[in-house]
C-alpha cells in the first residue's frame, strides 16, 4: 500500500474512533453541552492529525505498524481486552458525571489537564522519530535494532509514559473527579504489558539484555 492510500486508510480509522468516542461521551452526558469534552475532541483530532500526516510524509512503513492492531502473543490479546474496559470507564464516566454532576473540576484544571493531554503528545511524536520500529502491538521485526537515544536513554518504554500522561489526564481534562477512579488499573494493564513485551525483547532482539543493563528504568525514573 502506497503512502497516499495509507495516509487514506488511517483516516477513515481515525474518524471512526472519534465518531465512537463522541457517542460515547455525548450520550452518557444526555447533552452537546459538554464544552470540555468538545475542547478535548478537537484537540485530540489536531494532535492525531498531526501525527498521521507526519508518519504519511516522513515514514509511511511506520505508519502501517502503526496500523496493525492484533496481537500475536495471547497474553497481550488479554491485557488489551482489558484496558479496553478500563478506556470505556475513562470516557462514558465524564458523559456520567456530566449529567448527573458528581463532580466540578476547576477550568484551569482543565486547561492544565488538556495542556498534559498536549505534552504527552509530543512526547509520542519524538518517540515515533526516535524508533520507526514503533508498532502497536508487541512484536520484533527482521532487522529491528535496539534503540537507546532520545527518550530511550532515560526509560526502556518511553511509549507508555506517553500513554499514562495523556490517559491519566483525560479524566480532569473532561471535568471529572471521578472518572480518575479507574486510572489505576490503566497503569496496571501498562505493567503487565511491558513485563511480557520485555520478556519477548530480552529473548528474541539482539542487544536488549546489555541496553536494560543500562537503563535501569522501564517507566518512571526512579521508582520502576
């Protein structure tokens, strides 16, 4: 598939994404007047619209990993599963509050949250120039080579750290308290992935063991 399709391709995915994500939020908040949640839908759409014209541009073979969505490893096919429960708690949640009113976040934590939203963006953004081998699902490639600039040279998984920035502020940033509730087991599916997607790189990427020799740190420095 050439670029242009690809860049089509992802697209349409995307804008199915947003169309769920929309229903999502708009029919557990039982109303279109949700500004936070029309304020994170249009900031999320310019972020990844960045990212996929960048990757259509620049590295159209990244882009297709980046498209691929079923794990091979049936461990990992469970853990996805699973956070995917735990991402529909993190979206209908704020609709809920909304509608009922749990809980009143601040506008400037708001603003602060959707300002994280942003910077974990651009963390992924440098991650995806660092590393074309960036797939989606937990794999290693003929060729693929260990990576250990950039972000790499801080944490192993700078990816995830990207994740748990933008997911852990989706809560405030869609004005409720108590979508950040299931916050935790987001971080623990994040755990359990990266402890199986090391057990595979250790075993089958050449150099892994010496680079984890250095880099102490999977995903935040310091603690693990």
């Amino acid at each position: 598939m050439d670029a242009a399709s690809l860049g089509r391709a992802a697209g349409r995915r995307v804008a199915a994404a947003f169309a769920v994500l929309g229903l999502l939020l708009f029919a557990a908040a039982g109303t279109l007047r949700f500004w936070q949640a029309w304020a994170y839908l249009a900031l999320l759409l310019a972020l990844v619209a960045g990212v996929l014209r960048y990757l259509a541009r620049h590295d159209p073979a990244l882009l297709e990993r980046r498209m691929r969505l079923r794990e091979k490893a049936p461990e990992q096919r469970r853990i996805v599963a699973r956070s995917v429960v735990v991402l529909l708690a993190l979206f209908l949640v704020p609709g809920l509050d909304r509608r009922f009113g749990w809980s009143s976040v601040p506008v400037a934590a708001v603003l602060a949250a959707d300002a994280v939203v942003v910077l974990g963006y651009l963390l992924f953004l440098r991650v995806l120039r660092e590393n074309p081998y960036a797939s989606r699902i937990v794999e290693v490639e003929e060729g693929q080579r260990v990576v250990t600039t950039g972000p790499y040279a801080v944490v192993r998984h700078p990816m995830y750290v990207a994740v748990l920035l933008i997911y852990l502020a989706t809560p405030l940033a869609l004005g409720s308290f108590w979508a950040l509730l299931p916050a935790p087991l987001l971080v623990w599916a994040l755990v359990a992935r990266i402890v199986g997607e090391e057990r595979m790189l250790r075993e089958d990427l050449d150099g892994y063991r010496a680079y984890a020799e250095r880099t102490r740190y999977r995903l935040i420095p310091g603690v693990w």
